[in-house]
C-alpha cells in the first residue's frame, strides 16, 4: 500500500515510517526541511515536501496515496488554540482529497482528556473541554464519506523523550525542583513509541471507519512516581505542590500534571490484535536516558 504520512520525520512518525517499510508498504513522507528530506530518503521512503499549513501539499500528497496517517503537529503550546485550529484545517483538507473512495484516514489524538478520572475506553467520545480538535475533525469528514479513524495516543516514550514528560523534564532543570500536585496518585497512560508505531501499522490494515483506538501499554503511571525518576535523573528534590501552587509553578503543563487519566487499550487488542510487546515502562525509560544531553 502507498501510505502518506504526515509527521514523518518526529518523533513518532519517524519509528511509524520504519515499521510500515518493515512490513512491505511505501511510504511517502511529508518533510518540511532539507534534513528531513535527507532522513526519510535514508529510511527508504519518498519526499513530499510541505508543511501543515500548505494545505494544496496536504491535498496532494493525500490524492496520490492509497491510504493517509496524520501524526503531524504544531507543539508550541504558547499558541495551542492556534495549533489546534492548523490541526483542524489539515485534517479537512486530507479528508477532501479521500471522500468518497475507501482509502483510509488515520488521524492522531491524545488521550489525557477523554474520559477525566475513571478509565477511559474507546468508547468514550471527546469531552467537549478537550482542547485539541482532532478528533471533532474526523468525525467531520467521516460525515463526508472518508474511511477515517482515531489513534489516541498517552505518553508516548523511549529513552531520549516522553510525551508531556519531556517538559516536566525541561520545568525541572529550569526550578531546581522535581514536582507533582497533591499526593501524586493521579496517573498518566503511557506506550513505548515502537509500540505506538505498530499499533498504527495494524490500525492502517486491519482498522474501521469510525473507530478510536488506544495506544496504552500501561494504564496509569503516578505522577509521584514519574516526578521521582526525573528527580534521579537531575538529582534535584521531588516536592509537593498545591493546586492552587500548581498554575505558578507549571504554566501550561498545569493544565495536564494533576489530571488523573487513566486509559484502557482492552478494546483496541480485541479488535486489531494488537499487543504492546516486552518494551522498557516509562519509568524505565526515565531511568535510562541521558539527561545531560535531554
């Protein structure tokens, strides 16, 4: 299959490229720089150059392509609103050139606020406070006739990054200080990005129209437990925040690091098969990376 994948030089669209050439699929690969080029053309895919907001590029990519993943974003969460609203415009524009064939759309979400303390499932639809449109897009051009699902995603790691825990990595070395809100029980969903990478892969040739999988290996990391592991790695303290300490402290992330979260991926084994394989946890991860060089 010819699969045009957008985000295919980050983080995780990157290992996703990887495995789809591994099982026999072509690869076109969006690429916005010369370096970006150079290392999908390394990774055996072909260039497509454009960004997010060259929409006729989107269009084009998508209308020669037997099948779109979408992993690309904006992470600038200064302009998230901004961002989100980019996001949105790109999944309408992949959607256009896709509607009325079979050809499927796999758009990427997150997970944090699908389902707000109590385990979220696939069957939980977005909440009406989740920041980030995504998935309100696919529904949009699944009204339109495009084959499209939803891969949501937790914090995806391996050892050099790890979703929103890279900032709280970042937060730390810039405070001095490791922290967490309240007790720390709250918990984040966590996945190894090769197996984030695989789950796409089966999504792409097992999935349906309209379903929403979970890319979750583990269900909930503690918080208290992951500001612990970054205090390890920086050697600085692991404190305690209030709630009402928490927007000072953390800004943006405020929003994200008292939530409890907790995120089942039952659903999305059952139906593609898919397993998280013997990958290192996330606190493993933060155990072994190299934070003089994060």
């Amino acid at each position: 299959m010819h699969v045009f994948v957008t985000g295919a030089t980050g983080f995780i669209g990157s290992a996703i490229v990887k495995e789809l050439i591994n099982a026999g699929h072509q690869v076109l690969g969006m690429a916005r720089s010369d370096a970006g080029a150079k290392s999908l053309t390394a990774a055996g895919a072909k260039v497509h150059r454009g960004d997010l907001e060259d929409l006729e590029s989107l269009r084009s990519g998508a209308a020669i392509s037997d099948a779109v993943i979408h992993t690309a974003f904006v992470h600038d969460f200064s302009k998230f609103e901004a961002n989100c609203e980019i996001d949105r415009r790109a999944i309408e524009t992949l959607g256009s050139a896709l509607a009325g064939s079979d050809r499927p759309l796999i758009v990427t979400s997150g997970i944090a606020l699908a389902a707000p303390g109590r385990l979220a499932t696939e069957e939980d639809r977005p909440t009406p406070t989740m920041p980030r449109v995504s998935e309100e897009a696919a529904d949009a051009v699944a009204a339109q006739g495009v084959c499209a699902s939803v891969v949501r995603l937790p914090q995806v790691h391996d050892p050099v990054k790890q979703g929103l825990v890279t900032y709280m990595i970042a937060l730390a070395r810039e405070k001095g200080v490791s922290a967490y809100v309240g007790e720390g029980r709250n918990r984040w969903p966590a996945v190894h990005r090769l197996d984030a990478a695989r789950l796409y892969k089966l999504a792409l040739e097992k999935g349906s129209a309209g379903a929403r999988y979970h890319a979750v290996a583990e269900e909930g990391v503690p918080l208290r437990e992951i500001a612990a592991a970054i205090g390890r790695g920086l050697n600085v303290p692991v404190v305690a925040k209030s709630p009402e300490e928490a927007a000072a402290h953390f800004g943006w992330l405020g929003l994200f690091v008292g939530l409890d979260a907790p995120a089942s991926s039952a659903l999305t084994q059952q139906r593609l098969g898919w397993r998280p394989t013997p990958q290192p946890g996330l606190i493993s991860d933060l155990d072994h990376m190299r934070y003089s060089e994060a």
